[in-house]
C-alpha cells in the first residue's frame, strides 16, 4: 500500500486534475510562473533572515549601551 503525503493532499485538494496531473509525472504548463513564484519565496526568506539578523543586532547594541551607561554612572 502506498504512503499519500501531506503535499499530495494539499495538491488534491487544491486542485484534482493538477494532483492526477503529477500522479502521471505530466510537467506542468506554468513552469515559468512557478520559476517565478520560488525565486520571489527565496528573496522573502533572505529578507525575513536579514530582519531577524538585524533584530538580534539591535537588541545586542541596546544591551551594551545600557551597559555602558551603568558603568558611567558608578
């Protein structure tokens, strides 16, 4: 018996005729957009890393002020 995956279902449910599309190894049609679609979630995802990096380093550079300053004022 075979395993059905979560993505299968996902796909099945979204669509049935692009999850039979895929059961027969058919490519789709749109590789273009779907290009498209992955390189605009790769630059999300470097972007949301970016902010994240920049979150902590913000946080890092406040801590040490408030460091600074209480060493001042003794």
């Amino acid at each position: 018996m075979r395993k059905v995956r979560a993505s299968e279902l996902g796909s099945f449910n979204y669509c049935e005729r692009a999850w039979w599309y895929q059961q027969q190894n058919l490519p789709s049609e749109n590789q273009d957009a779907m290009n498209a679609g992955s390189h605009e979630h790769r630059e999300h995802s470097r972007g949301v890393k970016l902010a994240v990096f920049y979150r902590w380093a913000a946080f890092a550079l406040l801590i040490l002020a408030l460091l600074l300053i209480l060493r001042m004022a003794l």
